[in-house]
C-alpha cells in the first residue's frame, strides 16, 4: 500500500450524559449512539491535492458540530470521514468509496 499524503483531523467526542448520545456524521447522515462515558473519534482526511479540506464553508475548517439535547451531527469536511475508539479502532466499516488512510482508495 502507498503511503498517504494529505491531512488528517480527529475530532473526539465524549458522552458524559447519563443517556446515549446519537451521534450523527455527515455528509451521509450516518448514526452511531455513543452509549454514557464513552469515547470515539471522528477522522477525516484531505488529500494532498485539494489544498484545504473540500466541503468547508469557512476556509480551512476540517469539521462543523451542531448540538441538539440528545445529538450532535459532525460534518466532517475530508474526502472519508470513518469513526474510531480510543484505541484507534474502526468502530464502523467505512462505505462510501474507501479511504486512502484505512488501505482502500478513495
């Protein structure tokens, strides 16, 4: 496998709610339910090509976060956007396409 050259972002999010938190990523709308104490980490990653993260509103912003009482939707702005465990662990096979950091390309 090539190694990747781009950028990579994490954005941790922790629930410390004593109900499960929906967390939602876009730009596909997928749901993981982060159960309480738990932590994950959502990764993106832009590719070396594009510049700046594509899908940015801001200039140079790699995630945008809404917060409702019982979710929050993360727009990851990279070209893959999988989620992790603390440990580094891909909590949900990434579907769209591949990821050129996970070893599939994109």
């Amino acid at each position: 496998m090539e190694q990747f050259v781009g950028r990579a972002a994490r954005l941790m999010v922790r629930n410390d709610a004593e109900e499960p938190l929906d967390l939602a990523v876009e730009p596909w709308g997928d749901v993981h339910r982060i159960m309480p104490a738990e932590l994950c980490a959502v990764v993106t990653h832009s590719l070396a090509g594009y510049g700046t993260w594509p899908g940015t509103t801001l200039g140079d912003e790699p995630f945008e976060v809404q917060h409702r009482p019982d979710s929050l939707t993360v727009w990851a702005n990279g070209s893959c956007f999988p989620l992790h465990d603390r440990e580094g662990n891909e909590i949900e096979p990434y579907l769209y396409g591949g990821c050129p950091v996970e070893g599939t390309e994109a």
